[in-house]
C-alpha cells in the first residue's frame, strides 16, 4: 500500500486500483513520509472515503488553512456520528461538518451570534439524529477550546440529514419545514400537542413523511393496490382523521406541486388513525 499524498503529520491518502482516493489518518502515519513510500499500516486509525473530486479538493485546502486541533477533532466527532447512526452516513460528512464547525469557530472569535430559531423543531422531526448531533457538541466542546452552545445541535441536525440521503443541503431545509408544517396541521386539527417525540405512533409519521417526501423529491410514484376499499372503510370509520388527509394532500399540491394517490392517501390515513385513537 503506496502514499499517494501526504496531507499532513497525521493524514495520507492512497489510490486503490479502482482509481478511488482513500484518506488514512493515524498519528505520524505522514511524517517524514513522501508520495510513493509504503504506508504503516500499523498506525492506520481511521480511513474514508471522498467520491466527490470537489470534495477531495476541498478537503485537502481545508487541511492547509485550518487549525490542525480543529481538523482532529472534527475527525473524531464524524467518526463518533457514523458509528452512532442508524443509517449509513456519506463520507462527505467529515468535508460538510469541518466546514460548518470552521465557521463557526470564525463567528465564536469574532463574537457573532446565529439565529437558528428557525431551526427550533429538529428534535421533534429528526429524533435520532438530534440525540447524535447533541453528543457532537460535547465531544467538541471537550476536545476544542471554545463553548459551543447546545442550541448548535441543530445546524449539525441538518448535516447528519443530508449526509443520510446524499442531497443537497437546500433539499434537506426544505424537507424539513415541510415535515414540521404537516405535523402543526395534524396536532392543530387533533388538539393535540407532539411534545414527546419517544411516542411509536408519532415517530413511525414522521419517518413515513420523510419517506413519502423524499420519493416525491425524486418522482418516485408509490403504486400499491388498495384492495378491499380499505381507504374508504377507514374515510367512513374516521371521516375527522379523513379531513386532516386531505388538508396535507393540498398542502402537498400547493407547496410541491405533487397530488396525492389513493395508495398514498391510505399510507398517512392509517399513520394518523392510530394517533388519532391513542390521543
């Protein structure tokens, strides 16, 4: 296994046969190293991978602009956020999360403040990731000396999302406030309020909304027979639950420009049934 770049004391990468770029990163696994000696692999800690050239590039400018205290630790934090993920996370995550956190560095010195109160229902909407994002922040008030404000949670809420499902970050504020403006039409219709984001019912809506979003980003028709008219037993069993469907279905007409089927109708029918009747 050949270095094919020397980024610093502590990062390397390697060219597979494939023609991939891996980046390596172990103490002094660089130093006093050149393009072409063989790599220690015994002092290989971590390994991943950018897919992107751009990335590529922006990662390896990062690594000559930035403090080296700030690139490890950032480093760690997305290693401890893929393994504590769910879902398999993009490698892009460790370019997207040392650009955020250099930033906010740059606004901590400076002592500018960010209104995130746009941000204020991600825990609601994206519970797991919320949990990760918060053990993020203390790793990174304990290995960096700045204080990070847990509020920044929510920004790397966002960063976990994206990395999720390979969007752009745009894609992902927008799936977002669409989630949390159905879930406000639901708890104001059912006078309830989505307080505990523990309940199954509740958790179980809102990944089917960002299911049902996300193939709606990508035109992706769900097409399942509804056999045995259950839609319309469930419509003249729940005609209240019925009215709530179909105020999110224009709301998705008029927000989306994407009108609702019978199947998926049925799919957020029998999702808000069961919160309806455990209120």
């Amino acid at each position: 296994m050949q270095i094919y770049k020397v980024i610093n004391n502590n990062m390397v990468s390697i060219r597979t046969s494939e023609n991939q770029e891996i980046m390596l990163k172990g103490l002094s696994i660089g130093y006093k190293k050149r393009p072409g000696d063989e790599v220690d692999e015994t002092k290989i800690e971590k390994r991943f991978v950018l897919e992107d050239i751009s990335l590529i590039r922006r990662f390896n400018q990062m690594f000559t602009e930035i403090d080296k205290q700030l690139i490890d630790a950032c480093i760690d934090v997305t290693s401890m956020i893929k393994e504590k993920s769910k879902t398999k996370l993009s490698d892009a995550l460790y370019v997207t999360l040392l650009d955020h956190v250099n930033n906010l560095v740059d606004r901590l010195q400076q002592n500018i403040s960010f209104d995130n109160s746009i941000l204020w229902d991600l825990p609601r909407v994206y519970p797991d990731e919320y949990k990760i994002a918060v053990h993020a922040v203390k790793l990174l008030n304990e290995k960096m000396p700045y204080k990070i404000d847990e509020d920044e949670a929510n920004f790397i809420t966002l960063h976990i999302v994206n990395a999720e499902k390979s969007n752009d970050m745009h894609k992902t504020y927008q799936m977002t406030g669409y989630i949390e403006d159905i879930c406000d039409i639901v708890a104001s219709d059912f006078n309830i309020a989505f307080g505990n984001t523990n309940d199954y019912h509740y958790n179980r809506f809102v990944m089917h909304l960002r299911f049902l979003i996300e193939n709606i980003q990508l035109h992706v028709v769900l097409d399942v027979q509804n056999e045995n008219g259950i839609l319309n037993t469930l419509t003249d069993k729940y005609p209240q639950v019925w009215q709530v469907v179909q105020k999110i279905s224009n709301y998705i007409d008029a927000c989306m420009n994407y009108k609702l089927n019978d199947e998926e109708k049925l799919y957020l029918m029998i999702h808000l049934v069961q919160i309806f009747t455990k209120k």
